[in-house]
C-alpha cells in the first residue's frame, strides 16, 4: 500500500538485508504525546530510519492572525504551546509593545516574570513525569503532577484558567496579583526546594534510569548549531545560550540567575538541565517576589491597536527553547504577515538523526527527551 | 473411588474459586499499594473503599464486545489466553498451602511448575503471532526471548534449594527447610533467592522487565488486539502467574507454611502473608524503577543472573561438602 | 497394583486442568450470548497507530531471536541435567560434587565460548 506517498519512507537507505519493516508510531500512540506520526524502518528491535510526519494538528495559525487584530490572537497564542501558554503570551505582547512602542510599568513586568517564570516550572514538571513515563516509570509522573497542580492553582488565582492562559495585555496584566498570591508563591518555593531532592532520590540515582539515559541520543554542539537547535537541547551539548541571558528582553538582566549547562548532550544532559532550570527558575521567582515595585500595572494604551507601519522580531526563552514572533505590518487593525519560529519544531528535526540505529525503546527516549509540543510544531 | 473423585473435584472447586477471589482483590491490593505510593487513593467509588472495584471489573469485561480483528490467525488466537490461563491455573495443583493441604502433591512438583511457567510464555507468544499486528509482534517476539532467557537463571536459583532439600516435592522441601538450622533457605541460598526474585519479575513480564507489553513503545505489546474477556484472561493469567511465582518463592525460600508459632484453626496464614509479602515486593518495585531497555534485559538475565545462579549451585556444593557436613 | 501405572495425584492434576480450561472457554462462549456485537471494517482492523496496516507481520526477522532460542535450547537441557544430581547429591557425597564441577566446567567454557563470539550481546 505505497500509493499514500506518506507511507513510504521518502529517504533512500543502504541496502540491510530484506528483513526490514515499517512500524507506524502515531498519530495514535502512546510514545509520542500528541498527534505526531512517526515512519519507522526497523530490523529487529533496532530502528534504521525514523522519518516524522507532521500536520495532523494543523490549524494555520499564522494565516488566522493576518486576519484578526493583534488583541483577538492573543488567546490563539496559548493553543500553540498549551504547556507555556505564558511565553506565548508574553512573546505576543512584547513583540506588539515593540511595534507600537508601547510602556509597560514596572510592577506588570515583575507580574509577568513571577507568573511566566512558574509557567516554565510547571512545564518543566510536566515533561519530568511524561519523561519518565516514556521509560516505564509511573510513579515520577504522578508525584510531579501533584506538584504542578499546586501551580496552576495559582496561576488560576490570579488568570482565572488552569491551562490556556491569557493573561498579559499590550501595556500590561489583566489584573494586579494580591499580597496573599505572593505569600502563596513564597510557599510554594520553599515548598518545591523541599520536594526537589525527593525527586532526585527517586530517579537521578537510579542504575537503570542512568543505563537508559546516559549516552543515549547525544547530540554534538555542531549538530545543535546546525539543526537550530535551542532550549535545554541546546544547553545541553555545553552551549551556554538563553535568550533570557543573551538577549535579555523583559527585565530578566534585573535577575541573577545561572544558565545550566551539560556536557554530553545526551538524554540525561538534558534532564539534569532540565532539573536545574527549575531551581533557577525558583530563584527568578523568589527575587521578582522580594523586589516587586507598587504602581500601575497597565499603561495607557488604545483598545483597538493600530500598529505603525514596520516589522518586528521578538525573541523569548519558551521552556522548550528559542520562540520568535516575527509580525510585518502595513498599518490597520491587523498585521500584513505573521511568522512563529517554535522551539519545538527545530528540536523535531534533529530526531531523524538521533534515531538511526538506535533500539526502539531509545528512540522512543529519545522522542520524550526532546519535549515536543505537537500543537506547537503543527500550528 | 467414586467418592474420592467427588471430593477431588469438590476440593479443586474450592480451591479455584479462592485463588480467583485472591486474584481479583490481588489487583485491588495492587491498585492501592502503587496508588499510595503515587499520591493518590486507588479505587474509592465502587463500594466502601472501592471494595467492589475488581467485581465491577469482571462484569464490565464480560459484557465488553469481543472484537476479532480480520487478519488474526483464528484458532491461534482463540487458544492463545486460554493456554495462558489454564497453564497458570494448572501449576496451583501442586502447591501446598499448609501441611497436607495440596491439590496434588506429587514428586515433581517445582519441575511441574517450571514446565508450566514455560507453557504460559508460549502463550504469550502465540498471542503475539496470532494478532497479526506488528506491535503484537514484536511484543511476542519479545517475550519469546525473555522467558525462555530468564527461564534458565530461575532453573539454576532454585537447584541450590534442591540440593539442600533433597527432593523435587514441595511439601518435603518445606519440611526439610523447617529442620534446617535457619529454618528458612533465603538466609544460606541468599544468592538464589537474589536471582530467583529477580527471574521471577522477569518470568511474570512485570516491570522492570515488561517488555512484551510496555505501553510507551508497543501500545500494549501481545494483547493490543484483544478485548474484552479474552483480554481479561490474559489478565487473570498474569496475576495467577504472579501468585504461583510467590508460591515458589515462599516455599523454596522463605519456609512455606512454617512460621514462628501455629496458628489454631487458620494453618493458612504463614503460608498467605509471605505470598502477599512477595506480592507487595512485584508491586513496590513496579512503583519505583523505570523500564530496562531490552538488550539490557538480555544482558541482566545471560551474563549477570546465570553465573550468579551456576556460582551458587557451586557455592552450595562446596558448603555441603566441607562445611556443613 | 500392575495396570495402575498412572498415579491418582496426577489424576487430580488433570482434573484441575479441565477445569481450567472449562472456565476459559465457558467464559468466553457464554458471555457471547450476552454481548453486543456490531463489528465494522474500522474496528476489526489490525492496530497500527491509527494508519492502516502497511504490510502483516509475516516477514522474516532478526536472526537474533533464533540465537537466543538455540542458546535456550542448549542451556536448559543441561540445568535439566543438573536436577536429578542436585536432588541425590546427598547420598552420592564429594564422588558426585566432582563430577558435577566437571560438568559444570564443560557447560561454562560452552558459556564463555558464547559470549566471546558475541552471542550473549545484543546488537544488529
């Protein structure tokens, strides 16, 4: 049945014998955490080729924004990534504050960085569980998933949802965070410190988690330059690149934080990173909290936006890597072109090369160690 | 004659009837051990404490459609839950749950079990083949390679028991262990008690060592075409598996029905706690530990538990020879 | 007794099994007069990830598998072989322990054997 082209493996491959097969992992699978479908060419347990196919969550997303004025895509910007909706909306929201040169006042800014920075927690415990889920173990997935529900119930106390936020206005929050959300957050930080070793103990150390990770999918920092690739994949070749260090936006340069880097740009490189960031982030959190200014948290800005002439670029640091918002506009109500570059995607497109030769239980560790958000790569 | 046959039947009756009891709430235990381990109640809806949840279970999967699937091998894959229920259901024969208390208690008993436990993965197998898909496929295949492999290490832990007790006789190995200085083979056997627990999660595709059914790779491995019933024997298979392997392990190492004290009226108990105890232990290290990669398994069950297990079988011969003598 | 060659345990053996496989087999005939059945070409076909099968799995495979069917085959004949010594060691005493090492030396220079050509490594 090869009259489907999507069904033929589109890469010529040196001959192996004719004991090869094809195994169709998705659109509906397990492993691969949304509708990704993934051709592979295996013999035996071990995989010769692994060629994803995309599109089936496609919803055209950069058309639809041509066609809506910039406040009516900010809620589209969280369907992307539903993980960091937060980072979409900030990327939105900074990049037509750049535009229209819009102020923001302080006190929105460290609201923005509390909640984006619990964002990327919450994001980063999420891929914790799913990742070790991928390995087989269950019980990982289940403790980091009480430990994120105590976010989204705070996020839900100052955005009102759980998941798809919207919350950042051009110029601005929604609403201004109260003096108990903030005790709250503090709580929460200490609280996190307290469980984080409990989560080492439980998977770090283990022999047969270090077996199925170390070494295993290890990219090279040329591959990664090559490939595009960024976020925590990137950090974890040794390459010391943040947006948030290296091109600051918001006001992360306010905030002393490391970037956390490893060496073998392996699956466990990118878990232990992973694990750090979250502390970083925890440390983010904490002086934003100790330092928030009072004032205004919404400057002046008109409630239909028409955008001078001009194109912008606007760079974020997603909890998956590199987000950039590119909008061209022609004046009026709504942008002329609208460009994302997501993480996700160019993260995606090194697999192809991580998987050949591997086994089929590291590929799919591998798949899970990249933390793919198919919504976001499909758009 | 006649009489003897009846009470024979009466006697397998009942004792089906337990072991099916102690199935269905060994799932239940199952589902509140891992889910107080993972910060969460387990069953709570179905009766206090969700008591009834492996009824509701059973007749949920008894009236689910039976979903053949077009390209399956028929009578294969008719046959292939059946062997594995009936070849795990068969090995409870010979065990003896207190002194005297077996369905049968003949010469061979460990042997019989072994041969059962093989018959059981060869279930597995046919099931795999039988489905014509190529996750079941693999899942077979898998499971194919990792019976027969842990097969041998289980073999060799247990010759050091034999050794020691003289006799392939379940009831005669407990007795033999009772007279035996520590009163339990786990303490002088503890290298084949090692490899035997080890062997025996691999034995029954628990994890860390459910490869033929691990759902992040292969869905659900052999028994992805089935539904319903027939998926529910492969399910009551696995878990009378479970129980059997316990049963072994309770009576070559941790002295079967023997305990410190006899208790009136309830012979069973010694004999029950340590099975649930082994059966807490497939649970507890199903919550913790990750899933070993498959040419990892391999290499466990071939270059680490068989020279562990044949170094035993040496260790227990010098020590009878020379030092216990 | 002549003639009753079969022992009585093990007639409760099988009585056991017929049980077994009369509960299986009830199960899954009785129930079927119970259940729904409204099968369709979508649900009857093989699983594949939601595609369509590209091709059965009848294909040839790794040749890795028979290898360690083989190594199956040999190695357990031989633990076979170790039971029924294993069961009498005590009556045949050190004559029995060196005959058993012997043994067990010729099983393992087959193990190392297997191992140094890479039998016991997984790989393609």
């Amino acid at each position: 049945m090869t009259t489907n082209p999507a069904t033929t493996i589109r890469h010529s491959l040196e001959p192996i014998g004719d004991e090869s097969f094809i195994l169709n992992l998705g659109p509906q699978h397990p492993g691969t955490h949304g509708v990704l479908r993934i051709i592979v060419k295996m013999d035996g347990e071990y995989v010769l080729d692994a060629d994803p196919v995309l599109g089936y969550g496609h919803r055209m997303q950069e058309k639809i924004a041509e066609n809506m004025t910039y406040s009516q895509m900010l809620p589209y910007m969280a369907r992307m990534d539903y993980l960091a909706a937060l980072s979409y909306n900030q990327a939105w929201v900074c990049a037509v504050e750049k535009l229209c040169e819009y102020e923001v006042p302080d006190r929105a800014e460290y609201i923005r960085i509390i909640t984006v920075e619990l964002n990327r927690i919450s994001s980063h415990l999420l891929w914790y569980g799913a990742f070790l889920l991928d390995l087989g173990a269950f019980t990982p997935f289940l403790q980091a998933f009480a430990d994120r529900e105590k976010i989204l119930d705070l996020l839900e106390s100052v955005t009102g949802s759980r998941l798809t936020y919207c919350y950042y206005r051009f110029g601005g929050v929604f609403q201004d965070i109260t003096d108990s959300f903030l005790c709250n957050v503090m709580d929460y930080i200490k609280y996190l410190r307290e469980r984080l070793p409990s989560y080492h103990d439980l998977v770090s150390g283990n022999v047969i988690f270090q077996h199925r990770t170390s070494g295993i999918g290890a990219i090279t920092c040329s591959d990664a330059a090559e490939y595009g690739v960024t976020g925590p994949i990137l950090r974890g070749t040794g390459i010391s690149y943040d947006v948030r260090r290296n091109e600051p936006y918001s006001i992360y340069q306010r905030f002393h934080f490391e970037v956390p880097t490893g060496e073998t740009g392996g699956c466990q490189a990118r878990y232990t990173v992973r694990m750090q960031e979250i502390e970083q982030s925890l440390n983010i959190i904490e002086q934003a909290v100790t330092t928030i200014p009072d004032g205004p948290i919404k400057s002046k800005v008109p409630k239909i936006i028409k955008a001078p002439e001009g194109e912008v670029a606007m760079a974020v640091e997603t909890p998956r890597g590199e987000l950039v918002v590119y909008i061209v506009s022609r004046g009026g109500k709504t942008p002329y072109r609208v460009k994302f570059r997501v993480p996700s995607f160019s993260n995606l497109s090194i697999f192809q090369k991580l998987a050949r030769g591997k086994l089929l239980q590291d590929v799919l560790g591998i798949l899970g160690s990249l933390d793919l958000v198919i919504p976001e790569i499909d758009r | 004659m006649v009489i003897e046959i009846l009470l024979t039947i009466l006697l397998i009756v009942v004792v089906f009837s337990v072991i099916m009891l102690h199935v269905a709430y060994a799932t239940y235990f199952e589902r509140k051990v891992i889910g107080h381990m993972q910060v969460r109640m387990g069953p709570m809806r179905v009766g206090p404490h969700g008591l009834l949840q492996p009824i509701a279970d059973g007749i949920k999967l008894f009236f689910k459609e039976d979903v053949f699937p077009e390209t399956a091998d028929k009578p294969t894959f008719y046959a292939a839950p059946i062997i594995c229920l009936v070849a795990a259901l068969t090995s409870i024969a010979v065990i003896p749950f207190w002194e005297g208390m077996a369905i049968s208690d003949i010469n061979i008993g460990l042997l019989f079990i072994l041969a059962m436990s093989s018959l059981a993965g060869w279930g597995v197998v046919l099931a795999g083949w039988a489905s014509n898909s190529k996750y079941a496929f693999l899942g077979g295949l898998r499971a194919s390679a990792q019976i027969i492999s842990y097969e041998i290490a289980m073999g060799l832990s247990i010759v050091g028991v034999m050794m020691m007790a003289g006799s392939l006789n379940m009831s005669e190995i407990v007795k033999a262990q009772a007279q035996s200085p520590f009163g339990i083979y786990a303490i002088p056997q503890v290298l084949g008690f090692f490899v035997f627990l080890v062997a025996m999660l691999a034995e029954t595709n628990r994890t860390p060592f459910d490869m033929p059914e691990c759902e992040s790779e292969l869905v659900a491995g052999y028994c992805t075409e089935y539904a319903g019933f027939r998926f529910a024997l492969f399910f009551l298979g696995e878990y009378v598996g479970m129980i059997v392997m316990a049963s072994v392990g309770t009576i070559c190492f941790l002295g079967g029905w023997t305990g410190p004290f006899e208790v009136p009226f309830f012979p069973i108990i010694w004999f029950m706690l340590k099975v649930y105890f082994l059966i807490f232990f497939f649970y507890w290290v199903r919550a913790t530990l990750p899933r070993y990669r498959y040419d990892q398994i391999m290499a466990l069950g071939w270059k680490v538990l068989i020279p562990l297990a044949l170094g035993n079988v040496i260790l227990t011969g010098i020590m009878k020879t020379f030092v216990w003598h | 007794m002549p003639g009753s060659y079969l022992p009585s345990d093990y007639m409760s053996v099988l009585f056991l099994l017929l049980f077994a496989l009369g509960f299986g087999v009830a199960a899954i005939a009785l129930g079927q007069l119970l259940r729904l059945r409204r099968p369709y070409h979508e649900k009857l076909v093989a699983y594949e990830s939601g595609n369509e099968p590209t091709e059965l799995p009848r294909f040839r495979f790794s040749v890795k598998f028979y290898l360690i069917a083989i190594l199956f085959a040999v190695f357990d004949v031989e633990c076979i072989f170790l039971y029924p010594w294993a069961i009498v060691y005590d009556k045949l005493g050190l004559f029995a322990f060196a005959e058993m090492l012997i043994f067990i030396f010729l099983l393992l220079a087959g193990y190392v054997y297997a191992w140094g050509k890479g039998a016991l490594t997984w790989e393609r």
